[in-house]
C-alpha cells in the first residue's frame, strides 16, 4: 500500500507538463463519423498506445474493422489487488459549423475566462480525451511517486463511440478473457455542479434511425408538377410532427412499453438538487420544457424515452430560392431509451409508423445507427461507496448519485460481454458544450480529475 | 411586306451556325442565384449585346443593382408598323446535386436519343437561352433573307428571373418610354406537346419565403438536453405538416381568397386533351395526385393554388449520426397563387400561421424571396389569333390554349408597368428537366422554334 500524499503532489507539480500531453491529443483531428480522418483516428490511437508504454503499462493498438482499439495493462502490488478496467474514448464529433467557433477546433489553448477561472478550448477537450488522460495522469503520477500502481490495472480506449461503436461489441467478445477485470471505470460523465462531483448509476438507451423518402424519379420544377406531383419534403414533416401528440408524448404504438415511473423517493431526491427549469435551460437561451408535461427537467433528462430530430434536409438549401420539388428528403431521428424499453421493438414499431404514412406510389429507405437500452446500475456496490467518498473528499461538497440523460452503451456492453458492473465518474460541467461548437474542458476538472482518480485507486486498494 | 419562304429556307439553311451560336451562350454559367457567378452573368448580357449588334441592333447592356439587362432596337420596314418587345432571360438555375448530371451540365452537345430525334443537353437550353435564341435566329435569317425585319422589334433579356427579378420592375419603370411597344412576346414557355405548339393564357404567381426557427443559442448534446430543451426541427415539421389537411387543401387562414372555381366550358376544353393522372405523373416515376382530391391534374397544376416545400435543412446533415439538437432549422416555401389571390395578404397569413406555431422561448425569422399575382390574359386578343394560326401552319396539330402551372411574372410587370399584354409562346417540352440535372432542349424545338417565330412576325406585319 503507497501514501496518497506524494500522489497528489506529484499532480500538481506536473500540471503543466499534463497539458502539454493532452494538447498534443487534442490536436489530432479523430473525427471517427466521417471517413476522411481515418488517418487521423489510428494517429490518435498510437499516441495514446505510446503514452501508456512510457509510464510501463504493455499497451498496443488493435485492428479491427473500423478504428482500432487501445488496450493496455500494469500489474497491482500483489496478484490479489483489486483488478480494473478504466475505459475512455479517443474519437470526437464532427466540428460544424466551422464559423461558429471562437477559435481552431484542433488548435487547444489555455483561457482565462474569468479571474481564477481557465478553461481549455477545443473538440474533444471534454468529450472525451480530457477525461481519459485524468486517468492515466493519475497512473503517471502514482508510477512517478511510489514506482507501481496501487490496483491492478487495465485500459480500454476505443476510437468510434461517437459513431455508434460497431467494432465495440466483436471486440469486447473476441478479447473478454483479457478484458474482464473486478469492475469497469467509465470516465464520460460529468459532475453535478462545478463544486459537486457525481457518480452516475442510470443511463439513457439509444436508437438510431435514418430515412429517407423518396418520390418523383428527378427533381421537379414546382410550377410545372406543384400541386399535383408528391413532395418529398411534405411527407417526412408529416411523419416528424405525427411521433409526438400536444402533450409531448410520442404516438409510436408501443414505444412506451417498459417504461417504469421513476419511484417517488428517487424523484424526492433529485426535487432536493433544486434545479428548475430555467435554471436548467436558461443557459441555452430557453425556458420551457419541451417534453412530457407534467415532469421535472430532471425526471425529463434521467427517466424519461424521448425522439429528437437530429438533422434534416431536402430540396434546395443553398443561396437564394430555387422553384423545386425535390426527388428525396431524408431525416436523422434518434430515441433516448428508459428503463426496460426493447431497441429493438422501438425500431421496428418506428419503421412500421413511418411506412404507415409513404403515399403508394413513393418509397422510404432506412438506414440504422446504432441502438442500446438503457442502464440502470446498483445503489449499494461497495465501489460505489468507496469512489464517492474519495470524490467527497476531493471537492467542496460531497458526491451525488445522479441519473444521466445520454447513453454510454459501453456500461451495457461490459455487464453483457464482461459480466462486469461499472463506476461511472466524470470531470465534465452541462455547459461544456460538447458536441457544439467552442467545446471547452475547465481546467478545475481537468486537474481535480486527476487528483480524484489518485483518490479512487487509493480507496479502491484499501 | 417580304415573303415568308427565304426566311424560312434560310432558317433550314443555317441550323447548324445557329447551333454554334446556342452553344457558346450555353456555356456561359450564369447563375444568377448564387454571387459566386456575377461575372458570368454579365458576360452573357454581353455575349447576347454583342450577338444582336451583329444582326443590326442598337444594343448594350444596361446596369442595374444585379446583374444587368439587355435592351435592343431594330426599325421596322415604316414607322406606323406593328412594335413589338421581346423578352426572354439569360440566368439560368443552379446544377446541384452535379453528380445526377450525364454530361457537364456547361458542356453543351447534340445526342440522337432516338432514329430522327436529337437533342440539346445543357442548363439554360431549354430555360431560358434555347428558348430566346430562337426568336434572336429568326431576326436574323429575315436580315439575311431581306435585309429588313417585317415589324419594329425591341428586345429586353433579363439576368434575374431564376432569382426573382429583384431589379425588374425599377428597370421597367425608369425606362418605360423606351420599352413599351404594341404587345409583348414573351418565349419561356411550353409546347401542349411534341406535336402541338400552345399559347398560354393563365399563368400562376408566386410567393416565395424562407424560414429560420431558433431555439437554443447553441447546438445541444441530445442526450444531455433531449426531452428538455426546444428542438427546432421538430417545430418546423409541425408547422409544414399543418399547412395542408388531410383533403390537400392549405389552411392558412385567408389563403383561398380570390380564388375562383374555373368555368365548366374551360374544364371541359381541357378535358378534351385526354391528360390522365397517369399520363401526366407516370413519366417522373409517380401515380397519384397530391394536391386537392376531386380535381384533375390540369385543374391542379393550371389553375389551383398550392404551397410546396423547396427545401428543408437543419441539424446534422453529413455521413454518420451525430446525437445534436440544432439552434436552428429552416426552410424555404412558395405558394402559387391564382385568379385574384393577393401576395402580399398571402405572405402576411403565412407569416402569422408560422408565429402562432412558434413557442413562447423561441423565435422565428422570415426572409422574402419574390411575390407576384397570377395573370389570366384575354381569349380574344387579334395578336392572339394571328399568332395561333402561324403556330398551326409550321407544327403538326394545330395550336392549343393552355394554363401555365409556374410563374412568369413579366408578364404582370409588363401590364402594369408599361400597360401592355403579352403573347406566350414556346417550344419547351414538359420532359425537359429544366431546374433539374439533364435539362434538354429538342432540336425540333429550337429548329421549327424559330421557323415559329419567323411566321409569327410574318403574320403580325400582315
């Protein structure tokens, strides 16, 4: 067993050599959606591979049919050391549109926002490559410190969560021996406050879809076929406006199947986080819930299934106007899955909806993205407990146990390929605009991150 | 008076120069739509000046705001003979989506797509610059022939009419002494069918809007903030979706104001042209009519009013799926009007449609593009029957009348800003895919077009 102390020390005294180090990966541009930075996703998996060898971890890259993976793994101080899995993500999302950021998405940088207060700017600053090298600073600093690891350690670093992970679950499989640790830590999370750190115990589910009507056989002149011809456009903003009802229900038949109310004591506890709806949406420049009546923002966000419209288009969208009926109008539709609803019967029951409503002599295509259920992890691990009182004692207040609105399939996937439950606990804050333009990672998180982990480890291996 | 046959022999003797000529006007690309193409735009203006001088034109290319137009004289053979003013456009659509393109859509080329059949591929062939060469050959050839033109002619050719003739109606009112003759020739418009020439007498107007709904003042993780925060795609769906019932009918309040049942004995005319559904749909892949039910498809598209959907964009459009709430969605919308309809009411009740479906947190912005009322010309006109008889002796069937699904809104400017009707004649075919990728032109159009035009100008002299 090693002191913490020096552990800490070490973290500060290196901060800024650690800023160096996720600058350097910041600035590799692992876009893993779009095929034009294929170099740059296995560019950014041999940095880390590298990393992780120069602290002594046996770390290598591995193929697979998309972006590769990153496994590593550093003996503990005794065989019987608690054994775990840390997984994070080294690909980021798309960066349009270009013009809205303040500065390059791949060139990170170091800001004074306020006094005190720094941030570090840049795609993936937050989601994820920030969080993931909280975690191997942490190892650094332990190895620099005291010369080992506290626990048994291995790590996961996949490169296409942001496109809906097709490799993860093959891989996961292929390589469960190797993989299988006393229990995962996931860090893609986020706190609950910038002074209160979080641990997440639910996790939304997602589906996927992408369809695309199709109607004339070309592009039309509006003039000439206006009013006579079907318009492509017309019929997916029918389908679209029909999946919710006025009180923002979704009509899909089916969908709400599994969907559980959330117990009243778990909603007395989040009532006591005191968030309201304008201090929820305020920040966006909005006020209103737009989902269910009735609920909370939080029972909204952590307990409820929803279907956003992630992207549309048809028809002509450049400048000025164009007179046309287009041939086709496709849409980018995902559902936030709660509790026990079926990926698979929501796909399904939303493909036979839309088809319900193509006219007969037009056509729908489909195309899937991915789809995981939700996750509810247990209250009562005595990980759990452990990692919220090193967190506790990390930051001005103590850790809360929250729910989180997105889905990180990997948490799913570990309990079914690994048998394995996992600890979810991140640095990231709700305005870090990940997935946006001017993402940004506080520097508090960044810093205090790494200190939480040394923490963790040290809690865990008492 | 001259004699008819030279023109018309020397119009068969020089197809092939006037094909040359076509050509290099066709590949100028001017797009009037999109700024990166002024200096083509001009570069056809004076392409069309110069072409004209060379004939025997007092011709130049007259600046405006936009791009510029064309104005061209000729004497004819006395003072008191008939004026006329012919009108076509330069500008032609954008090519978008460029990769459903055979051939460049600037490369111009004669194919035999069947034994005797040719055609003239190119953007702008059929929209409008073969349609206005015709009648520029047909001056031409009456030069050659006779060194005179039967009739005092005016030209003006527009670079602004894809784009919504913004520096139409100030041109025609600062020169209106010069432009105003006995009666317009307008050539933009299409033939019944490949045997049949047609004048058109109804036209619809055109409302042309653009929509921008805004809701949070960033892009938004969908899972963070799904079921919470506004989703502006989805509130634009539902405004399109609620602007036709479940009859095709548009319910904007006020829209059918003005809007009168056709007369049965004009229903019955076009009845006898044997137009099926079927006929009318099959060739663009499509079957059923979409617009109001119990109405034919001429009724619909010749003298029903209609709002269609242009174009569509917002959230994540690129390859993959990125989970994103957009800050924005917007499209682009026009209505054609008939009979009495009021543009400026109908833009004001689609406004105020729009703002009643916009909620409380978010905003909406409009941006006008072009509003012209629907023309209903006289039957009786002796310009009209002088014209019908020249059109019947140079095509296989006599000429019809027809309505015109799609604006020209010269035709209007024309009666209220110089006082003076206009003769709709073309030779365009409905298979042309103008707007489209592949527009064409026949070369029977463009050939017996200008023989058309020769006897028509014949006729008018008499």
């Amino acid at each position: 067993m090693t002191a913490l102390a020096p552990v800490l020390d070490t973290l500060d005294a290196t901060l800024d050599a650690s800023l160096d180090r996720l600058f350097d990966l910041l600035r590799i541009q692992s876009i893993s959606t779009d095929p034009a930075y294929r170099d740059q996703c296995r560019q950014a998996a041999e940095w880390l591979a590298k990393d992780l060898q120069s602290i002594g971890f046996s770390a290598s890259v591995r193929d697979t049919t998309g972006h590769p993976m990153v496994v590593a793994h550093h003996d503990g101080p005794s065989p019987d050391a608690p054994h775990v899995l840390f997984y994070g993500h080294y690909d980021v999302q798309p960066v349009d549109p270009l013009n809205l950021w303040e500065s390059d998405p791949f060139e990170p940088s170091l800001k004074e926002v306020s006094p005190g207060r720094r941030i570090i700017t840049g795609r993936g600053s937050a989601d994820d490559k920030g969080q993931l090298m909280t975690f191997v600073e942490a190892c650094r600093a332990y190895k620099q410190a005291h010369g080992a690891l506290p626990c048994r350690v291995s790590i996961l670093f996949e490169g296409e969560e942001e496109s809906g992970s097709p490799s993860l679950k093959p891989f996961l499989e292929a390589n469960a021996a190797e993989l299988k640790a006393d229990f995962a830590l996931v860090c893609d999370t986020g706190m609950w406050d910038r002074d209160t750190p979080a641990i997440s115990t639910g996790l939304r589910g997602l589906v996927g879809e992408e369809i695309t009507v199709k109607a004339a056989n070309r592009d039309l002149h509006s003039g000439s076929f206006g009013g006579a011809a079907a318009n492509p456009i017309r019929i997916l903003a029918k389908i679209l406006a029909d999946i919710h009802d006025e009180t923002g229900r979704v009509t899909i038949p089916g969908f709400y199947d599994g969907v559980e109310e959330t117990p009243s004591q778990v909603l007395a506890s989040w009532e006591t986080l005191g968030e309201t709806a304008e201090d929820f949406l305020g920040p966006i420049g909005l006020s209103i819930p737009s989902g269910e009546k009735g609920r909370s923002v939080l029972e909204l966000v952590w307990a409820r299934p929803t279907a956003e419209f992630n992207g549309i288009i048809g028809g002509y969208t450049g400048k000025g106007f164009k007179t046309v009926i287009a041939a086709e109008a496709s849409s980018k539709i995902s559902f936030r899955l709660v509790h026990k609803q079926d990926p698979i019967k929501i796909r399904d029951a939303f493909r036979d909806f839309v088809r319900a409503r193509i006219p007969a002599d037009c056509s729908v295509e489909f195309h899937e993205h991915g789809g995981s259920p939700a996750i509810q992890l247990s209250y009562d691990s005595p990980f759990l407990a452990k990692a919220k009182d090193a967190l506790s004692d990390e930051w001005p207040k103590p850790a809360v146990m929250i729910a989180m609105g997105g889905s990180i399939p990997i948490v799913g996937d570990f309990q079914t390929y690994l048998g394995m439950e996992s600890l979810l606990v991140g640095f990231g804050l709700s305005d870090d605009r990940i997935h946006s333009p001017n993402e940004k990672y506080e520097l508090s998180s960044f810093h205090k991150g790494q200190r939480s982990w040394a923490r963790i480890l040290d809690a865990l291996a008492r």
